[in-house]
C-alpha cells in the first residue's frame, strides 16, 4: 500500500511539473482520481470511491498518512494479517468516501464547489482505530514524552487529523469520521468473533470445493457416458457377428445361391462393419 501511494504521488508530482511548465494546471487529474464535491459527478465517477484513497497533492498530506499507516499498520500486523490491513484499508476509505458524498448530499454547502474529497486519511484512520482497540496498553518510548500508552498516541493522531494537520479539511471531515467508525466497528466484530477477512476466505475455500467436486462429477458423468457409449458399440458388434454368422451358416448348408439379393448385400455391409 505504501508502494502504491508513493508511485501515484511520484506520477502526479511530475504531472503537476510538466503542467505547470506548459501553463496548464496538474490539478486537473482530480476529477478522474479524487472524490468530486458535486452528487451527480461523484456519483458519475464511483471509481473515484476507490482512487481517491491512494491520491495525494500535498506533501505534508501525503507525508502523515504514510508515516502514520506504516507506523500503526505495523503495530497492528502484531496481531492481525496483511489481508485484515488490507480490508481496513479499503473498507475506511471506502466507508468515508460514503459518508463524504452523503453529507455533502445532506449539506450542500459543507465544501465548496469544484472541490474533491482526496488521500488516504479515512483509509488511515480506520487503522489507527483498530490498532488502538486491539493493543490500546501497548507503551511507547516517544523521545519528549518518554513512555506514553499507545491509545493516548492513536488519541493524539486522531484529533491532529481532526484539526487539519495532514491534509484535513471541512468537508473532508466527514470522510474522516467514515473512516474512523469503520476501524471502530472492524475491532469490534473481531473482539465479538467475527473476522470477515476469515469469512470471505472460507467462502473462496468453499467456492473451489464446489467447483472442485462439480468438477469431479462431471468427469464421472463423462465416463459413464462414454462407458456407456462403449457398451453399445460392442453389443452392436456382437449382433453384427451373430448375424454374419446366421449368414454363413446358410451359405455353407445351401450354398451361397440360396442368400437373396438383400442377404447378400447385408453379408457384404456386416464384413465391412467388423472389418473396420
């Protein structure tokens, strides 16, 4: 996740150089990349629901949510998985472009118009969250304060967050606490025991299970169809050869004189049958 903000970020940053050298604006790649404060248009670009997450244009922005998403996320891979960072991730930012969009659907005048909802912060918070809520007497030794509880820190990264350092504004704040009660909510279910990463695995496991056993029926249908196929071509064989051998019975009691023109045809039609 670092890896991929850091590149759009490099990408954008070098977008915005060539703009401003051709007297063109690089902020214009927020209408395809960031969450749009318009209804209809962030509406009419959902995808930006999911790029919005990964796009910053501020350094200082960008600098605190990649500090703060390494720091907490390592913290909390302690005693979750990458795929439980992973759906935190996407589910803060994705939950926090909600509430963006619903409130400015709700308060129209929350941000100002041509603005957009951008970085990962709701992505951020919602890790932040779960962290404290997992590890919240976890100590730090921070180099001021000295040993300090980790919920104080996440506390502390909160309100920064809540206050504007970092890229917060107004009508971002929304976003902000989308993704703070999706980290909140996330905890908790797993404290409760429900572990949806561990869920839609076991659905995957069970999905190939499925598909693994209509699989294996349909190669067994397969071979009783040809199993089947097969026992009608050697019972058709064996009335071929009882009838051929009818055939020559007469011919060797009668002579081949007494076979009528359709027997004859039929001995000739039976010879190349078996032959083949």
């Amino acid at each position: 996740m670092l890896i991929v903000n850091c590149t759009v970020f490099l990408v954008l940053w070098v977008i915005v150089i060539i703009g401003n050298g051709l007297g063109v604006s690089g902020n214009f790649t927020m209408q395809w990349l960031c969450v749009s404060s318009s209804v209809p248009v962030a509406l009419r670009h959902a995808w930006t629901g999911i790029t919005y997450m990964v796009t910053h244009y501020d350094f200082l922005h960008f600098l605190f949510n990649m500090l703060w998403l390494f720091w907490f996320g390592r913290v909390l891979m302690t005693s979750l998985t990458d795929r439980h960072l992973l759906w935190l991730y996407i589910g803060g930012g994705l939950t926090g472009a909600l509430l963006y969009v619903s409130a400015q659907a709700v308060f129209p005048g929350l941000s100002s118009e041509g603005t957009y909802l951008c970085g990962a912060s709701a992505s951020v918070l919602a890790v932040i969250a779960s962290a404290a809520i997992r590890t919240p007497d976890l100590r730090l030794y921070l180099l001021v304060f000295g040993e300090v509880k980790f919920k104080w820190v996440a506390i502390g990264c909160v309100l920064l967050t809540f206050a504007g350092i970092g890229g917060g504004n107004a009508g971002g704040q929304a976003a902000h606490v989308g993704g703070l009660l999706f980290g909140v909510a996330f905890a908790l279910a797993l404290k409760k025991g429900f572990d949806p990463a561990k869920k839609v695995e076991e659905i995957k496991v069970r999905r190939r299970e499925i598909l693994n056993v209509a699989d294996i029926m349909r190669q067994k249908n397969d071979v009783v169809r040809d199993g089947h196929a097969m026992a009608k071509a050697v019972s058709g064989k064996l009335a071929d050869a009882n009838r051929l051998d009818a055939l020559l019975d007469k011919i060797r009691l009668s002579g081949y004189t007494s076979l009528t023109d359709t027997e004859r045809k039929e001995l000739n039609a039976l010879s190349q049958r078996l032959d083949s």
